[in-house]
C-alpha cells in the first residue's frame, strides 16, 4: 500500500489511462474513425497493465486490460433471463406484411392511420443480453432458449466494439441491452484465410464463426476472432425512464456509446416498409456484414404495450425475410471445367436447388485444393451459396449425412485433378505458387480456343452480337476459325459458310456478319481487355489504355513502363508482358491491325478530359443519372469511377440514401457533390482550387 498523495496520483493516471483507451476504442470500433495511432494506444495499453500488475487492489473488471480474454472454462454458467428473450415471427412476401400492418391496425383500433414503424436490419448472428449496472458492464448472455441462456460475459468482454462502461455520468442502476453478435464479412475473410493457411478447417459463413468463437471456453481464443456487436432493444431496466419510442431509445444507446447500426431508420405505412426492404435488399451484398431479412417493429413504446404478445413473438414486430442465399442440396458429380487460360476448374453438379432467387444446376468448387480442403466428394450433401450476381459456390459439406449415406453406399473416394485435359488430353502442369492447374496445350486446345472466342465477342469486350457460346462451339469444330482474327477473314468467316452450320438460317447468317463488321474500331480499352490477357480485367484494360493511349506503345512497354500504370503489379505486369512477347499472339494481333478491328488514339483524349487523373466515387440514388451513367460520364471525362471510398478519393457524389461510403467520405474529409454540382464540375472542372 502506498501513502495518502502517491495512491491518488497512481489512481488518477489509472483512471486517466482508461478513459483515454476506452475513448480510443469507441472511436476505432463503434464510429470506425479511430483517432489515436496503434503504436500509441499500445504504449498507454502496456503503461496500464504495468500499473494494475504493481497495484492488484486497483485493477477493475472494466478495465481495458480485460479484454485480451480470460483463460479457459470447463463449461459455461446457466443464466436466467428477467424478461425472456423472444423470437420473431416471419413474413416472405408484401401480402404477409401488409397482413401484420393490419393486425397492427386493428389492435390499436386504428383502422385507418398509417402507422409509424423502426426499421432495422435482421442481422445474421446470434441473439445475446448485456448487463449494465451503474454504467459498468457486469455480465452478458446468449439467448439459449429464450427462459435460459449462458453466461458468455469472459467472451463479451473482448468484443471491443462492446463498452464495458457506459458514455454517461449518470448511468442507470441497471441496463439490460439487448443486440446480436456478429463477424463482419472482412473479419470473416481474414479468419479463414489464416486457417487456409495453417492447414485448418475453415468456416462455412460468418454466422457459424460467430457463434463458433463466442461460445469458446477459452475468451482468450475469442478474443483473436474479432467479433462485432449491434444493439436492437433493451431488456430490465432500474432507475430510469425509456423515451417514447423504439427509435429514441435506439439514439439514446448511441449516446451511451453503445454500438446501433447506421441502417436502423424509421418507416410509415406498409408503403415506407416495402421502399425501406428493397433499397436494404439493394446493398444487402455491398453491406460489412450478412443480414437475413428487416426487421419492423412499431415505433411507439406504448403501442406496443398495448399490442403485446402472442405465444413467444411479439405482436408488434415482425421479420421480413430475403430469399436464402444458402441452402442444402446434393453433389451429383463433379465435371472439370477448362477455362480460357487453360485453367483447370472442378465444377460440381448438383441436384437442382433454388437459392438466392434463382435455380442453381452447378456450383464453382474454384480448384483442387479447395475441393480437397472441403473434402467434397459425389453424393455429398453440401451447402451451396449464391449471393447477388456471384456465381454459386459449395462453401462446405455436411459430413454428418456422409455418414448416413455410407451405411447405404460404399464411400466415394476423394476428388483428383486430371493428369491430361478432359478437352485436349493434353498434360495438365501445375506451376508453383498457383493455385490452378492447366492445360499445357494453349490456344491448341479447342476449348481454350472456344473460351477466349467467346470472351473476344462478350458484351463487354468487342460486342459480336449472336456470337454466343453454342455458335463459337460449331465455328470452332468445324475448323471454320481458330483465332479471334479469323473473325474478319472473308474467306472463312461469310454468309454461304455461316447458314452451312446447324440451326443456323440465311438470315442469322446475314446478321452475323454484319454484328462482325461493325464490331470493327472498337475503342482501345475494349479491344484490350477484349484480348484475353491474364489479370487483366476491364477496368486494368482501361487503365492501360489511358496510360499508352495506343496498342504500340503497351506492346513496347517493359515491366517497369508497366508499373507506372496505377494499380499494376508484379503479377498483372508479368502477364501481359508474357502475353505480348508470344509469338502466336502477335500474329493474331498484326492481321486484327489489317482488319482494323480497333482504333488507337481514342484513349489520348480521355487523357485530358476535365476528370483526368481524378478519383470518384458515386453512392446513393441521384435524381436523374443512374449510378453506371454517372460513372460513364467520369469515365468520358478521363476521370476514374472507384467502388470504395478512400483517401485517394478526390470527389464522392451522394445522392439519396446514401450510407456508410458518404459518412466515411465525410470522416475522411472528402469533397462530397450533390448531382448538380457533380454536373457543374464535368462541364466546368473544379474551379476552387
Ligand atoms: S428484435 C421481441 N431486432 O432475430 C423481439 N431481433 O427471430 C426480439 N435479430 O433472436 C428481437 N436482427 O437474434 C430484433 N434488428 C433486430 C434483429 C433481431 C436480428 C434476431 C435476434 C432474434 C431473432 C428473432
């Protein structure tokens, strides 16, 4: 024990030190603005610890220092809950909200008002109860059965987003948040890539990893997985009095630093229910974290007292679900696929399964050590997923029912690559360090030849209308062409040798033609990424294209001339001089430069336009651009259309609803454009610097 003056001044630096870490961590994981540097939150980090190991007598449960995790448990502690913790009944369709509204109505006996409702997200984690007394938090809970959960306080404790005392001077005697645990998408990534790498056994979805880490005996494990935490409710409260409605008491735990999702809003009507679902259904995928549905719950305090409860759901809220992006369906067998670059990729055939709003016939498995990771083989129940416009994947196998199955039918031996082409029968290399094995055979295997045909005449690329994948197939057998240049040879590629193929009529034929003609001077970033080179991609197509301004200049261009090009590495650099320095490539080129299939020079003008060398980026609804129209405008004007803002950002345009891109641009200090200043600048450039 220390004397009188020393004991108060170590414990007013302790007290100091907390408040300085735990102002730091609600700036870094709550606001996601972080404010102190690493090295110096380390350094005041270590200065406490160093304290509070001299001092045990000082050190808190709520000390910052707690959060690295507790050693392990044998099992967790029961815990009742005060007020049990309920569900949600769930509604797939309009005519099912529109129904809840109506209930709603008629049990506050007014028919005809439209009734105000919080709208939230259905966050995909799990269920858990925090406990504030006096400000500080003592312990928290999983849901368990909603009467009785367990006690995962040791594990809550390192959720850093979780405050472990309350923002107020004046806390009330009791606190019960209510919110779910999560891992964020990125979070989520990064766990399964380390475990990728140590040879671990990854997790299926961040809900699975979620609940995996939070229920870990051991806090310090849970402690390294990064979880994060959204307050939606509140349970027991003592010595205060809640605001009038759901939303300001949402605002209220925003100001007790607690974390409450910026997509929590408010809505009227079963009009403003419906708007709120779709344009959440429109960034579900762009969202940090995975989400389920919305939830609605009615916006009143006593309306919803009035409202009640029926059996173990509230009558006052509800969940409207979005279409499953992930179900169970089963392997049927497993085809290899050999793409345009000769890469090898195992494709699984599945029983036919509706996910993520679409029937799903096969899922991509990526290449033979993720097949072997999974261990997936045929007659396999696996979970696949389809999430937006991404192509479905099998994310893991339910070894469970293998097992069942066995009983049945003897066990399928585990997935080998190929050692020759199933196209070719060429031998199929491997380099070290790539992840794909290939075709050795090049543009010789027809396949590849279909694909980088087919890739040549995409949309995106040179644009051959009616050259889809069954017409290069047949152009392709029949040795009508082997090159993309051939395309413009009259002497293969011309009405009478077209209508000779099958289910191919006079007029097809004529049209084919012609889409070829005009497919002609195409611009130099399509006819680039038109190309087919490794790693280059439309937007590294168009980069290029604005950097060397003509075809010559690129093919000239050594590694180092390539990396002055923004956004070009080693590998894209590797690539493309590979590429332009085979033989074969270059003769196809020279006789497409005979055909004029492209046009230089286009890329130079772009070069100077009122955007040029300038990063944008366009979030939200405008009022009359589409988003892909304003980003062909910064393109048209030399500029570049980024996905994500950053501090490389010169300009971010914001139009209605926009969300977390616009409150980052504004904490990045970020010029923010509304459509009409958006349009003065491209007409006008940036006049006010
Ligand atoms: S409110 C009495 N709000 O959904 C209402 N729940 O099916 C209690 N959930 O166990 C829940 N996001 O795990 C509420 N914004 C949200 C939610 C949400 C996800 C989960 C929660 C709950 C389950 C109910």
């Amino acid at each position: 024990m220390l004397a009188g003056t020393e004991a108060t001044a170590i414990a007013e630096r302790v007290e100091k030190l907390r408040s300085l870490l735990n102002e730091a961590n609600y700036r870094y994981y709550v606001l996601d603005a972080p404010t102190l540097p690493d090295s110096e939150y380390d350094g005041l980090l270590r200065e406490l610890q160093a304290i509070e190991v001299d001092h045990p007598e000082l050190l808190t449960s709520d000390s910052p220092t707690q959060r690295v995790g507790a050693g392990p448990v044998k099992a967790f502690a029961e815990f009742g809950h005060a007020i049990p913790m309920l569900s949600l009944n769930n509604a797939f369709s309009e005519e099912e909200v529109a129904a809840f509204d109506r209930r709603v109505r008629e049990g506050l006996d007014r028919m005809d008002a439209a009734i105000e409702y919080a709208v939230e997200p259905k966050f995909d984690g799990l269920a858990v109860a925090l406990h504030y007394q006096r400000g500080v938090f003592v312990s928290g809970a999983t849901r368990g059965d909603g009467a009785r959960g367990e006690d995962v306080s040791a594990n809550l404790r390192t959720i850093q987003s979780i405050p472990m005392r309350l923002g107020t001077e004046s806390p009330p005697e009791w606190l019960e948040v209510r919110g779910e645990v999560l891992m964020l998408r990125r979070d989520f990534e990064r766990l399964n890539e380390a475990a990728r790498s140590n040879g671990e056994k990854t997790f299926v979805n961040p809900r699975n990893a979620a609940a995996g880490s939070l229920r870990q005996l051991d806090a310090r494990i849970t402690a390294r997985r990064r979880l994060s935490f959204f307050a939606y409710g509140v349970g027991r409260i003592e010595g205060v009095s809640l605001p009038e409605s759901h939303t300001a008491v949402m605002d209220w735990l925003t100001a007790l630093n607690l974390p409450v999702s910026n997509e929590c809003s408010a809505a009227i009507g079963v009009d403003g229910l419906m708007r709120y679902f779709h344009a959440l259904g429109a960034r579900r995928d762009a969202l940090p974290f995975d989400i389920d549905g919305a939830v609605y719950k009615v916006n009143s305090l006593a309306d919803q007292a009035v409202l009640g409860f029926v059996a173990r759901a509230p009558r006052f809220a509800i969940a409207h679900k979005y279409p499953a992006q992930e179900e169970i369906t089963q392997v049927l067998g497993i085809d290899v696929q050999v793409g345009r670059t000769g890469a090898l990729t195992p494709v699984a055939r599945l029983k036919p399964v509706f996910v993520g709003g679409v029937t799903v016939t096969n899922a991509t498995l990526h290449n033979e050590d993720e097949v072997r990771r999974k261990d997936v083989r045929v007659g396999d129940s696996v979970i696949v997923r389809r999430a937006g416009d991404v192509i479905p994947e099998v994310v893991g196998v339910l070894p469970e029912r293998r097992s069942m199955r066995d009983l049945v039918t003897p066990e399928f031996p585990p997935f080998s690559m190929p050692s020759a082409c199933p196209e070719c029968g060429a031998p199929v290399i491997r380099l070290e360090g790539e992840a794909a094995a290939r075709c050795s055979n090049g543009l010789s295997c027809p396949a590849q030849r279909k694909q980088a045909l087919f890739h040549f005449a995409s949309r995106r690329a040179m644009d051959i209308e009616g050259l889809g994948d069954k017409l290069v197939e047949q152009l392709v057998e029949n040795d009508l062409i082997a090159t993309p240049a051939d395309l413009y040879d009259p002497s293969k590629v011309n009405r009478e040798s077209l209508a000779s193929l099958d289910r191919m009529a006079e007029k097809s034929a004529e049209n084919l033609v012609q889409a070829i003609k005009d497919s002609r001077s195409r611009e130099l970033p399509r006819f680039i990424y038109a190309l087919g080179i490794r790693n280059v991609g439309e937007q590294t197509a168009k980069d290029l294209a604005r950097h060397f301004g003509n075809l010559d200049a690129l093919m000239a261009a050594d590694a180092e001339a390539l990396h002055e090009v923004p956004d070009v590495g080693p590998v894209v650099a590797e690539s493309i001089r590979a590429f332009f320095s085979e033989p074969h490539n270059l003769d196809v080129i020279e006789r497409l430069r005979q055909a004029h299939a492209w046009k230089d020079g286009e890329a130079r003008r772009i070069a100077v336009g009122k955007l040029a060398g300038k990063t944008l980026v366009v979030t939200g609804t405008l009022p009359s651009l589409s988003r892909d129209q304003a980003r062909a405008l910064i393109e048209a004007e030399g500029g570049k259309a980024a996905g994500s803002v950053s501090r490389k950002t010169d300009y971010v345009v914001a139009g209605a609803e926009a969300g977390t891109k616009l409150a980052k641009a504004q904490e990045l200090g970020i010029r923010i454009l509304d459509e009409a200043a958006f349009f003065e600048l491209i007409q006008h450039g940036d006049n006010t610097q």
